[in-house]
C-alpha cells in the first residue's frame, strides 16, 4: 500500500472530507488531494511533522505513515545512528534469516 491510498483510507475511515482533514492539519485540501492520489512532486512531499500532525488527526500510527512516504521515523533513525553496524547486519539478512532472529527475539 502507498502512503496516498493509506491517508485515504483513514480519512475515510473518520468520515473526514478532504477540506475535514485539511482544517485539522492546516493545509489545503488540494495538497492532500494530491498527496492521496499521488501527484505530489517529490519536493512537495509532506514532511515529517506534516505526517505526525495528519496520524494524530486520524487516530493513525505516526510510524506506520511515515515508512509508507518512505521516511525513518525518529526513534529507529536514532537507533540506526547509535549502532550502525548491527542495522547493517541486519540489512544483510534474508527474509527467512530475519523471520528466524525475530522468532527467537519473542520467545525471550
């Protein structure tokens, strides 16, 4: 799913209309019209505190919003920089691999 189908989704969801949703965040409800259907410029992509404000509005989880527009939310960048060399560990681990480690992860 792409961050613009999710938004709209959970604007949905709420019964929130384009200028409902827009009010509440404080942009234009064309910039989230365009943002839902996926005809934002890269440039004009929202923003971090943009994507917090919209999760909190909808009730939504702020990381799961921020991964879909293809940002690192706040507490896993911080930890990335902390211990690069175990992400980079872990990056290099196949989806069977990691299936395993987190297995293993919740059975302590």
């Amino acid at each position: 799913m792409r961050f613009g189908e999710r938004l709209q989704a959970l604007r949905k969801a709420k019964g929130y209309t384009l200028r409902d949703l827009a009010a509440k965040v404080g942009v234009g409800f064309t910039y989230l019209s365009k943002a839902e259907n996926g005809k934002l410029a890269f440039a004009d992509y929202p923003g971090e505190a943009l994507i917090v404000k919209l999760a909190k509005a909808l009730d939504a989880d702020a990381d799961e919003l921020l991964i879909l527009a293809k940002k690192i939310p706040p507490q896993i960048r911080k930890r990335v920089l902390q211990r690069p060399d175990a992400f980079r560990q872990l990056a290099g681990l196949n989806d069977e691999e990691l299936d395993r480690l987190l297995e293993v992860m919740a059975d302590k």
